[in-house]
C-alpha cells in the first residue's frame, strides 16, 4: 500500500498508507473525514469534487478528485472548501455566495467556491481591463455543473468580488 503525504489547507498529513487506487475523492472523504468536497458525477465531468492546487511557482489551479488516484496528489498543497474561512470568518467570495443565493442544494459550491477563489488570486497577480471581466468569469467557471441551474448567481457574485475592490483586481 502506497505511503501518501500532502498538505491541505495549510496543515501536514501523512504519510498515510493508503490502498491501491484509492481515488482523492474518498481519501478526503472517508479516510480524513473532509466531507466538504463533494462526489458528483464521478466521471471528471461536472466538477463538484474539484480541489484548488498550489503551484511551487505561486500560481494555482483546481482538479478534479473524483477519478485521480490519491497517490497522485503525494507531496502536493492543496486547498479545500473547509480551508477558506479563517476562525469562523468567511472570504469575501463566501460571503457573496451566501448574499446572492447563489447555490441551493449546495453540491457544486465547493468548486464553484474553489474556482472562483484560484480566479479571484490569479486577478490579483494580473489585473484585467474591466472589459474583459465578464469573460474572463465565465471562462473560469465554465465546466463547472449546477444542476440547480445557479450559473448566473455565481457568476454575479464573483463579479461583485472584483467589483468592490477594482484596484485589486482590474486596470
Ligand atoms: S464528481 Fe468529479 S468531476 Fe464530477
Ligand atoms: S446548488 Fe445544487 S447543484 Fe448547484
């Protein structure tokens, strides 16, 4: 059985023999109890089990859980849902998700949540010309399923994000 050892939200785990195969999916869920990273389609379709990646170069980037092997992800950083509030203190994403109704059974919202966040981060490195903010929102969620159909509440919250701080995150 493979040792894996990671980084999530910060803190060090592992290493932690784990069985061959074993999707990210269920080492998070079943094995470390992190249930805030869902299962969806199971099939790296809809995006609902979607963790943010640190890159050693500053950058990050989500992925997929539901199909990549635990073992994929060993001496990696990642980030999940259960990462983004700081002692109860929701993000200013969370908060406007949470202001715009934007999710309802909730089953995308982690990597609704994790996307929007990598996004927000990259705006922050390279601010963009307000212009191109509209598609630059719509590019990044895209892929991202909501079967309760919350495309447009999520996209507006991220913008309000932006848009409350413009010099932020735009030109
Ligand atoms: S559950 Fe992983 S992409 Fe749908
Ligand atoms: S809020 Fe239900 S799937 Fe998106």
């Amino acid at each position: 059985m493979p040792p894996v050892s990671l980084t999530i939200n910060g803190r060090s785990h592992g290493p932690i023999e784990v069985r061959e195969g074993l999707s990210m999916n269920d080492f998070l869920r079943e094995v470390l109890g992190m249930t805030g990273t869902k299962f969806g389609c199971g099939a790296a379709q809809c995006l609902s089990c979607a963790v943010i990646v640190d890159h050693a170069d500053g950058t990050s980037s989500t992925t997929p859980t539901c199909i990549a092997p635990a073992t994929d992800f060993d001496t990696l950083a990642i980030r999940t849902v259960e990462g983004h509030a700081t002692n109860g203190e929701l993000t200013p994403l969370q908060k406007s998700f949470v202001a715009h109704f934007a999710f309802q059974c909730g089953y995308c919202t982690p990597g609704f949540l994790n996307e929007g966040q990598v996004l927000l981060e990259r705006l922050e490195r390279a601010p963009i010309p307000r212009v191109d903010l509209e598609r630059t929102i719509a590019e990044a969620l895209d892929g991202h399923l909501c079967r309760c159909s919350g495309y447009v509440k999520y996209h507006q919250a991220v913008r309000d994000v932006v848009l409350a701080d413009p010099k932020r995150f735009l030109t």
